[in-house]
C-alpha cells in the first residue's frame, strides 16, 4: 500500500471523514485535502471571507452560516445565494429533507451555476455528489467561482493553495496521487508588479513626514466624526474595527447607516471583517474605490 495513504489517515478527523463516505467502486476517484493543509493560514482567510460574504449577501434573510461544509451541502444557502446575487429563480423547494430531494436539488443548482458562468463539464471542480457528501475542496472551489462571477471586486486571497491526495480504487488495488492544487488565482509577487503610489513613496524616501501626514488625517476624521460626539486618537488601530470608517463615509456622504447593517460594538473578528466589507462596498459603490482591497 502506498505508504502516503496511511500517512494522510494518521489524522482521526480524516480517517473519520473518510469511514463515513460511501465504499469508493473500481475506477472511482475521491480527492480530499491533505490534514496539513487545513490549519493553513491562506486557507482559514479564504474562509473566512467567503463565510463573511454568503452572510452579508443573506443577512436579510436572516441566513447565518458557520460552516461551509455543513451549511451548504443541502442546496438551501446556495438556492438563496443565487437567488439573491443573480436573480435566478430555481424550480425547486427552498427546503429538502431527504438526500433524494436534497441531490434533486443540487443537480438544478449545478446546471444553472454551469450555465450562468458558461462553464462546460469538463472545466467543472465541483459535482453534485462532493457537495452532498460535504467536500471542502468542492464547495471552495463552486464559492470562488460564484463569487468571482457576481462579486469580481470581493477581494479574495490570492494564491490560495492545498496539498491534496487522490484515490482511487484500480484493478491493481488501492492507488494515491498527491498534488498541490490552486483554489484562488496565482500571482507572482502582486505587490512587486504594482507600481508604488503616492503613499508607497512618503513611506519609503520620507517616512519623517509621516506623522504630520498622521496628525492631518486625525484632523479630517475628527472633524467629521465628531459631529457624533467621537474622538479618533490613533488612526491606525480604532479604524481597524470598521466603525469609525462606516460613520466616516455616512458623514461624508450625508447619508444615515441603518445599525442593523453593521456590528457598532464589534466583539469578534467576523464582526470587524463584516463592517470593514461593508465599508469597502459602501465605497466602491459610490465610485471612491475602484481597484481590490484586502478586508482583511
């Protein structure tokens, strides 16, 4: 046996997962991703945002997904993502109980997803079967070309790679494949191909005028902000939350921002991803950011 399947099964949470999918059949391929790639930091990111993402899109529908192996596996968060980003409306019902219903489902949300981003099978990494049996490898790779589709300034984490096993049941017996797979797009040293700016140039031939650049903002945002009986003392670290910006650009634009779109008092770091997103769609909606920004 090869012995870099028994390596990839010295993990209990794999060797679960695995025992609890169907018996693979001859000539059957399943690929899963290697346990020392999950706790990998570009991958959480890339979760994370996506996760962010689904929920702002469906907060209205008071849609709030934690996991997006579990949570999407049935069809009902994608029916409604698509629903909302695309204005699709799916023959289908919004809730499906057995995994008959449930594969039903998903096979109409495949077909429209294939047929909305004009994608043939062969170029599809996902499948009705991976997500129903809840693949991360799958259900990443059908979010991130949703999200590109609909939301191509979402801001998603470049270079965003796994280490991944194959197997597969041959005539021969059980045989293995390892790769490295790419989920997001690969791009070779972005910040040395982008061409320095303004502030790229202060910070690097004349970083003694930065704290007067500093001083500056604190004026202007105080200015405004204290309109609202608040007072930024340290630019960097209060704006890190999305409060401050998100009362920043209503001032600015002269607009109220209803406190059921935002966290006012952010406790976790979902809740500040969510304002800073918000902020940034709030921005590039009113032409002030035409070029992607990293929420994180």
């Amino acid at each position: 046996m090869d012995p870099d399947f028994l390596n990839v099964f010295t993990q209990p949470s794999t060797v679960d997962q695995f025992l609890t999918e169907n018996a693979l059949a001859k000539g059957e391929k399943r690929k899963l991703i290697k346990p020392t790639s999950r706790n990998n930091p570009k991958l959480e990111e890339l979760k994370l945002v996506l996760t962010t993402w689904i929920n702002r899109t469906l907060q209205d529908e008071h849609i709030v997904v934690q996991s997006l192996e579990d949570d999407l596996y049935d069809g009902l968060v994608l029916h409604h993502l698509l629903e909302n980003l695309g204005s699709l409306k799916l023959d289908v019902d919004k809730i499906a109980l057995t995994e008959k219903k449930q594969r039903q489902k998903l096979s109409v949300i495949m077909e429209a997803v294939a047929k909305c981003l004009q994608l043939e099978e062969s170029q599809l990494k996902w499948s009705v079967e991976s997500i129903l049996t809840k693949d991360l490898l799958s259900t990443l790779h059908l979010l991130v070309a949703i999200a590109k589709h609909f939301e191509p300034n979402l801001a998603l984490p470049p270079n965003v790679q796994v280490e991944t096993i194959t197997i597969e049941i041959t005539s021969k017996g059980l045989e293995t494949a390892n790769a490295v797979e790419y989920i997001t797009e690969k791009k070779e040293n972005i910040e040395a191909q982008s061409k320095d700016d303004a502030f790229d140039e202060l910070f690097s031939r004349a970083p003694d005028k930065l704290d007067a650049l500093k001083k500056a903002f604190l004026q202007f945002v105080n200015q405004h902000v204290g309109k609202l009986g608040l007072n930024v003392k340290d630019i960097e670290s209060e704006f890190s939350d999305g409060v401050i910006l998100l009362l920043l650009i209503g001032q600015l634009e002269g607009y109220f921002l209803n406190l059921r779109h935002f966290f006012l008092t952010p406790t976790s770091t979902m809740e500040m991803l969510h304002n800073v997103n918000l902020a940034l769609d709030l921005l590039a909606d009113g032409g002030l950011l035409n070029f992607p920004v990293n929420s994180e």
